[in-house]
C-alpha cells in the first residue's frame, strides 16, 4: 500500500523473516527532494512503528530523510503472540536482515545509514551496532534499555522465581509491576491515545518477555564499552522506567570517537511520543542537528570501503606483474 500527501509518500509491505513469520514493515519518503540519510526506526516494548513512531518519521522526512519502521515479531501488525518475545537475539536479527537489505539496495549505496531507537528500540540499536560493527554510520539512541531502572527491577527472589517458571508458562502475564504506560508517558492525551490503539500491548508483561529484557539489559549493562559507533543519547532526566545514570555511564565508557549525550530536566521516559509538544520539538531539533553534522562530515564508511577495494586492486596488480 502506498499513499502520498504533504511532498511524502508512505508505503507499507509485509514481508517474511526466516522462519517464515510475517513481519509488517514501512517506510516514509521525501518527495520534495532527495534523501540525505537513511533512518530506521526501532519501537520500545509493547509499541509498535505505524502509528505511535508515525511523529517521529515526519518530523525526520520532512527533514530530508528517508525512514524505515519493522513491528517486531508480537508487536503490532507483525506474526507472533502480542507482547511475547521468546528470543531477543531472534528480533535482532529480524531488523539486521530488513534494514540491511534495504541499505545494499543500488540507490541506497551511498547513503548515510542510522539507526534510531527508543527504550527497547535503544538496546536493538546497541545489538544491531554489535552484530556489525562497521555497517552502520550512527546511531540515535533514546532512553535506551541498557539497565532497568531499580524501581521496575524485580527483586533476586523473584528472578530465581520466574527463572523456573517460565520453562512452564513462558507466554503467562504473571510479572508484577507498575503500569508502564503511566509511569513512561508524560501527556495525558498521548496516554489515552495509547490506550486507545489496538496495536499496542497493555497486559502484564508475559514472563518469558520478561526474562528476555531483563537478561538482554544485564548484557549490554557489561559490553557498553563494546560500543565503537558514532552515538547521540537523548535521555529523561525524570525517566522511571529506564536509568538516566546508565546512559551517563554509556557515554563515558563506550569505546566512540564521536559520542553526545543530551540530558533534559524534567523530562520522563517516552521522548519521541509521550512529552509535551514543546519538549518533543526540543529532542528533534537535537536529533535531526545531530544528523545533519554527521552528513556534513562526510561519510567516513564510503572512505573506508573505496579505501579496501583500492588495496585490493593494488594487491591483485602486484601478484600479476609478479
């Protein structure tokens, strides 16, 4: 399905992972101009891209900028039980396989490639940057989930608990904790908004999905100096639901050259669909500044690949006069 209004044209289209799952993706396109980057979009938990990432892909076509969106397996339009996810690792390599594809298409070659993500979205980004370290230009990570906050982290005992549980009940809704939608939107208009669309998960976290984000964040909590890439962190000062320290912590440990982290007062967690207007015109123009200084510089990874095929030729030429 494709549908053009205001110089941008959306397309959606599902497509199948690797084993065989039906996965809804889409994608919003400048028509007014040629697209400077690609930007692919990665939901938190529970979300999904269509709708509630629909403000965040305007804003950055509308910037200049081509934008992709993949509802994870048990979210939104996409196969799968709602809300539960049995592997972290399989989302990952869902989003690696359709963003990847869509970069070595022929006009894409030479464009920037980044990938933004928000919460869950953020730990995807960090993992997806891991699984190929030098394909990706930079990274846009918001709230990331690389440590649970300690308010909606369950205690050992509970974790020894719902660690036997869930080889029984993986998919049961039996995790206590606080409502996230209370605790991670600020606007009460956007809370109902997500109340009201069907696309979105609101039942207890199911106890596999459970284990899988907590274990996921523990992970990435002991790699954060893995991360080499190019990153901006936009994060809540007043965020309830992921660590504004962690993030801290991220940018000051990671192993970046060219790393920015970006704090605002009296924020909460969901900052590209959540705070006020005011406050989310704040984090864009901070993002889409980020971007563009990056497109400025040039693209260091075009260097790098033209760099390697011309060492190759060199190579090949010596052992033929040779």
């Amino acid at each position: 399905m494709a549908i053009e209004s205001s110089n941008v044209k959306y397309e959606e289209e599902f497509i199948s992972n690797s084993k065989g799952k039906k996965l809804f993706t889409c994608r919003w396109i400048p028509t007014d101009c040629e697209p400077k980057a690609l930007v692919f979009l990665n939901h938190g938990y529970a979300m999904e891209c269509s709708v509630s990432m629909k403000g965040a892909a305007m804003r950055l076509v509308k910037a200049g900028f081509e934008v992709y969106g993949i509802d994870n397996q048990g979210h939104g339009k996409s196969e799968g039980i709602k809300g539960f996810i049995q592997r972290f690792d399989d989302l990952v390599d869902d989003s690696s396989q359709f963003f990847t594809s869509v970069c070595e298409r022929e006009e894409n070659k030479n464009k920037l490639r980044i990938l933004l993500g928000e919460s869950m979205g953020g730990a995807m980004v960090l993992r997806l940057h891991m699984k190929k370290p030098d394909f990706w230009d930079g990274g846009v990570l918001v709230a990331p989930m690389c440590k649970i906050a300690d308010n909606m982290k369950p205690s050992q005992i509970m974790v020894n608990v719902l660690t036997q549980l869930k080889r029984f009940i993986p998919t049961w809704k039996i995790v206590p904790g606080d409502d996230i939608v209370e605790l991670a939107f600020r606007d009460p208009k956007i809370r109902q908004e997500i109340r009201d669309n069907p696309l979105c998960y609101k039942g207890r976290v199911r106890l596999q999905t459970a284990m899988e984000l907590f274990t996921t964040s523990l992970d990435l909590e002991k790699k954060l100096k893995d991360v080499t890439m190019s990153f901006m962190i936009a994060h809540g000062e007043d965020d309830k639901v992921t660590d504004p320290l962690t993030s801290k912590l991220l940018y000051e440990t990671a192993s970046s050259n060219d790393k920015t982290f970006k704090l605002y007062p009296g924020m909460w967690h969901a900052l590209t669909y959540g705070e006020f207007t005011e406050n989310t015109d704040i984090v864009f123009a901070d993002i889409i500044s980020w971007i563009n200084e990056r497109i400025s510089r040039g693209n260091s990874r075009l260097e790098r690949e033209q760099k390697s095929k011309d060492d190759e030729l060199h190579s090949i030429n010596i052992k033929n006069k040779n």
